[in-house]
C-alpha cells in the first residue's frame, strides 16, 4: 500500500529529524510549516530538512 504522504520524507520522519538537527524551537517550526504545506492543491515530491 502506498503511503498517503504527499511528500518524502513522510511528515513525521520529517519533524523528529528536523527535532534532531535543529532543536525544539525551530524543530516544530519547521514541522508546523512542512503540515500547513501538505494539502491536495499543494507541491509533493522530495522535501529534506534544511540543514
């Protein structure tokens, strides 16, 4: 079954590394915006965490 996830890597494996590079703050900042971003009118593909 494929993943509902419209981007790689899923959401949450996204926000706990974006926690483990960059911390609490701008971990969950950067989790909240990758959330608000994944819509069905929205981009998909391969979105890494900055570093």
């Amino acid at each position: 079954k494929p993943s509902p996830c419209r981007f790689t890597p899923s959401c949450s494996n996204y926000a706990l590394e974006a926690l483990e590079k960059h911390g609490f703050f701008k971990g969950t900042a950067l989790s909240a915006r990758r959330i608000f971003r994944c819509h069905p009118f929205g981009a998909f593909g391969h979105d890494p965490v900055p570093d």
